[in-house]
C-alpha cells in the first residue's frame, strides 16, 4: 500500500514541478529564481502551521503569507502557482480574491478597459483597485460622481498614493485619466474633460526621449544574429519582425500563422494596443527569417500561433519570453539595449524616410498623437547632429 503524502511533500513536489514548467516555458532566469526564493519560504510558512491540503491555496492563507514575508509579488507569485497547480488538476481552483462588484458605471469601464485595450491581467486587478478607492472616496464624502471636481480628485490620488513608490503612483493617476476620458467622451457624464489636469510631480528620470539604436548598432545586431539552434532561429523571426515593423513584444508574441501572407508578401495584425486592425508589407528579409523558423523549427502543433516554446508542454511564448529574447540579442550590440529600442528605432527610420507624424503615429499603432510626438524630439536632435555636429 503506497503511503500517502504528507501536506509538506506535496507542496515540496509541486513547487519542484512547477519551477521545471517554468524552465520548460522558456521564463527568465531571474523570474524563476524569484518564484523559487519566494516558494521556499511560502513553503516554510506552511510547514509551520496545521494547514491542510484544501486550505493552502486559498485567500486567506494568501493574506497571512503576505502579512507574514511583506514583500510585494507575494501575490503575483503565488496565484501564477496556484494556476499551475489548478491546469494540472491538482488544486480545485487558483487563489482568487473575492470580487467586490463597483457601481454600474465602473463595472461598464472595466469591460471597455478590457475589451477595448491590450492589456495584462496585472493591469485590469490594479485599475479595478484605483476605482474601487475612489469609489469609496466618493461615497465618503458623500460626493456624486457626475459632479466630482479636480480638486477632490488631487485630494483623492494625495490620499491613495501616500504609501506608493513613484513609478505605481504614475500608473495609478494613468489608470484614473482612463477613466475620466471614458466619462467624458463615451458616457457624457462629466461636463469637463479632467484627466489631462491630473498632473504629477516631474520625473525627470523618466522625461528621457525614445532610446534607439544608431546605424552602426544595427549592423552589428544583425551580424551578431545566429542561426545555429531553433531558439537562435526565433530570436532571429522576433528581431526582424520588431525592426522591419516596430512591432511591441506583445503583438509579436500574438502574431498567428494565418495573419501571415508569404505570397502577397503582408501581414495582418488586429490584436494592436490600438483596437485597429492594420496590414503591412512583410519585407523580404523578414519573410526569409520566418520562413526559416517556420520549417526548421518551429514545433508542430495545434496552437496557430507563430512562436511556441519548444519543450512540451509547447504553447505560445509570451510577451516577456518575446522581450527577453530580443533585449539577450540587441545587448551584444548595445549593453544598455531592451527589445522597445528596436520599436523607437523602427519610428525614427519612418520619419528619416519622410513619413508625415500621422503615418508614423498609424503604423506604430499609437492611440494618439501625442505619443508620437514624443518621437519628433529626437529626430530633430538627430537631424542637428549631422548637420551642425552637435552633440545629443
């Protein structure tokens, strides 16, 4: 009679299982080395409480987990687990916060934000945090929402960010504007536009212009690229795709066989950041790098997707396999390189070429053209550059 395992061995098994799906799954090093640190003492936490099997993943063991380690990914890392746990039928369900339904008009821009936006899942759970405290700002001060003034909104974001590092305080006022926009131009329920009056303070390490690879660091990343083995033969297809295209990593990582015309020579891509569909040409270099991949090593399965991982489970790769594949390969070119170079870069050849701010802000795939502008800056310091040999 085989003897059954003890609470602490099936965890100890499961956290083994898991950090080999990761490595199988082609995570970074440094995220599977997180995970791992952070199990680890989750799994010392358990083995010094009377916890059973049915109650490790749950809510409240989360909660006292958080409590107990106080550091910030807790959560992250054990929900990703408990997914794991739950796509291998060995839990009955992932770790889930209980959802606390808003008011009609949140719940309604949630679903717009969702539908509307490519968005990560992390991106949704921290809108929905931002509009549930400022609904119960709102309901507090007994205030309407329709008649809600920027002054309560700068009282409202003082309050909320108190604790918060910078960088989550500018996402948090970026998810606020979201929602301001969406009461303005969809719902007509706010008679002023207020969100481009939420205003932080500077943060000038973050007013740098797009990064962006110079002519002789292109050079050397193509030169650097390999084709030795089927990840090098990836990488290859993600480069040439990000810099023929300006493609996020994102959109690279959703790109599906079917969206792909070898003989027209075009691509279609309709899961943009934007929600617009575009169609460009597939430059002949770039056909060839995933024509390469495609019939060298691409895996055979189900999954239409372009990109799959290569150990079993295969599956789709995602945005951040896709990111760090690139930034490994431009980083032998330029150390201080990520994979959005090869995006601003794509934008400054565009309006080397000529290309109006308008068609660049179109094939970037951009929501509006102030983020395009941002590109402009750039290329005038470039365009001072060679003409005056003035030093950017």
């Amino acid at each position: 009679m085989v003897k059954a395992l003890s609470v602490v061995e099936r965890l100890e098994k499961a956290v083994s299982d898991y950090l080999l799906w990761m490595i199988s799954a082609d995570y970074a090093s440094g995220s599977i080395m997180r995970h791992e640190r952070l199990l680890n003492h989750f799994q010392n936490f358990i083995t010094n409480r009377n916890v059973s099997w049915e109650q490790v993943f749950t809510y409240d063991t989360l909660n006292g987990f958080e409590k107990h380690c106080n550091l910030y990914f807790a959560a992250n890392v054990l929900r990703s687990f408990s997914r794991y746990l739950f796509e291998q039928k060995l839990i009955p369900g992932p770790i889930k916060k209980p959802l606390v339904r808003l008011p009609e008009i949140y719940e309604a821009y949630l679903h717009y934000y969702e539908k509307i936006r490519q968005i990560q899942r992390s991106s949704l759970v921290q809108t929905r945090n931002v509009l549930s405290a400022l609904n119960d700002y709102l309901s507090k001060y007994e205030i309407d929402l329709a008649a809600v003034k920027i002054e309560r909104i700068d009282n409202f974001l003082a309050e909320f960010n108190a604790h918060f590092m910078p960088a989550t305080c500018r996402h948090n006022r970026s998810f606020l504007r979201g929602f301001l926009r969406y009461l303005y131009f969809h719902r007509k329920i706010l008679k002023r536009n207020l969100a481009p009056l939420i205003i932080g303070a500077p943060m000038f390490a973050q007013a740098q212009p797009p990064k962006f690879l110079r002519s002789d660091e292109v050079k050397a990343l193509f030169a650097g690229l390999s084709t030795d083995n089927c990840k090098e033969l990836r990488t290859s297809a993600m480069v040439h795709l990000g810099y023929t295209l300006g493609l996020r990593p994102k959109e690279i990582g959703l790109i599906r066989l079917d969206n792909i015309s070898f003989v027209q020579g075009e691509i279609s891509l309709a899961d943009r950041k934007s929600a617009n569909p575009i169609k460009l040409p597939l430059p002949e270099i770039t056909i060839k790098a995933i024509a390469a991949y495609i019939v060298g090593c691409r895996p055979e399965s189900d999954h239409r997707e372009l990109f799959l991982t290569f150990r079993a489970p295969v599956k789709p790769v995602t945005a951040a396999t896709v990111s760090h594949d690139i930034t490994a390969a431009m980083r032998k070119a330029n150390p201080s390189a990520s994979a959005y170079w090869l995006r601003h870069t794509y934008a400054q050849n565009l309006l080397e070429s000529g290309a109006s701010i308008f068609e660049v802000k179109q094939m970037m795939g951009h929501d509006n053209v102030q983020s395009t502008k941002r590109y402009l800056h750039i290329h005038t310091k470039l365009m001072r550059k060679e003409l005056f040999d003035e030093t950017l």
